[in-house]
C-alpha cells in the first residue's frame, strides 16, 4: 500500500470514529434529557435538588410492638454507567425487578431490631398524576435467611415524599416459626398499619 492509500485509509479511520463517537455522544445526551423530562423525581441538573431517588431513614414499632429501624434506598432507574453503555449499544439492564415503565423504580429496604437484620427488595411506581405520590411493595431479599417468627413488611404500600420528608403506610404479614405465612381475623395485630416518616439521609 502507498502513502496516499494508507493516508486515505486513516483518514476514512479517524472520519469513523468521529462520527461513532458523535452518535454515541447524541445517543448519551438524548437519553439523559428524556429522564429529565419524563422522571422529574429521579433526575435534575440542580444536584441539590431534593429527589425521590435517595437514601431515607426512619423507625417504627411491628404489631409485636417490637421497635425497629428501617433504611430504605431508592435507585437511579438508569446509573450513569448503564446510560453509558446503553448509548454504546452495550445495554444490559441492572441485576433486579427494577420496571421499564418510566414510572417505575425499584430499590432495597433494611430493618434492624433486636430480632436481627431484615434485608428486602422493592419496587414501585410513582403516581401519574402527581409523582410525589408512589406505590411499592416488599419482598424478602432471600426466602432462606428470613427472621422467624416475625411480623414482616409486605406490598401494597402507599407512600408520599416532599424535599426531605418520605412518608409511607407499612402493612405486615405475620410468618411463623416453620415459615408459615399466618393471618388471624380475631388478633388486632394482623390487621395493624403503621404510617411511618422517614427523613433523607445525610450525606
């Protein structure tokens, strides 16, 4: 090959990647701007902005009257570097339940009493309405290592969060000690909800 070939060649080279690099560029940027115009709640360009997308902390008492602590932590619905990839054409959705729907988030809870460490999943969706209004739910992080017996925390929480104040209505399931799921109509405790507030967690 020539000088003027090869010349040819790496200026055809160095045109490719400068347009690969300009698409991914696009592609990056484009991503970002739709979460900020579709998930206000997750995203803003203000990083003091207050978002739902944070680490929250709070305590409660279980039906059993049992104090515990709970911190509960609420993820990105896309990480920088998954947008990365996502923009590179490497897209692979984050290990979890966490939902496509731009309303949706997922995250982890964990509960500290004297009875041990409760480690749960959850997942959930902000209201369509307003999205400081939210849903979720709970599920044990790992059947295997559940406390027993317990009053555990379960779905179909309703919640509600503005600047630095979360505030969510925990509803229980009571778990024997062989595991059993457990509901008596007659014990109070079965029916108990908690409303519960938790404050952002400072960095």
């Amino acid at each position: 090959m020539d000088a003027k070939k090869a010349k040819g060649c790496l200026l055809f080279l160095v045109i490719g990647i400068g347009i690969s690099w300009g698409i991914y560029k696009c592609q990056y940027a484009y991503s970002y701007w739709s979460d900020l115009r579709d998930r206000p709640w997750a995203y803003n360009d203000d990083e003091n902005a207050p978002l739902l997308v944070d680490t929250w902390e709070g305590s409660f008492k279980d039906p059993d009257n049992i104090s515990k602590t709970i911190r509960l932590e609420i993820y990105e619905p896309v990480s920088k570097e998954e947008r990365e990839k996502k923009a590179g054409r490497k897209w692979k959705n984050r290990k979890g339940i966490r939902s496509k729907d731009k309303r949706g988030f997922d995250g982890n809870a964990t509960v500290i009493s004297r009875l041990g460490q409760e480690n749960y999943e959850i997942y959930g969706s902000v209201s369509k309405e307003d999205f400081h209004d939210f849903s979720f739910h709970f599920r044990p992080e790992d059947e295997k290592k559940r406390i027993l017996p317990n009053f555990t925390l379960l779905g179909g929480s309703a919640g509600h969060w503005e600047g630095d104040v979360l505030t969510i209505t925990l509803s229980f399931g009571y778990n024997t000690a062989s595991g059993y799921s457990h509901y008596d109509s007659l014990d109070p405790r079965h029916d108990k909800k908690v409303q519960l507030t938790l404050k952002r967690k400072t960095k």
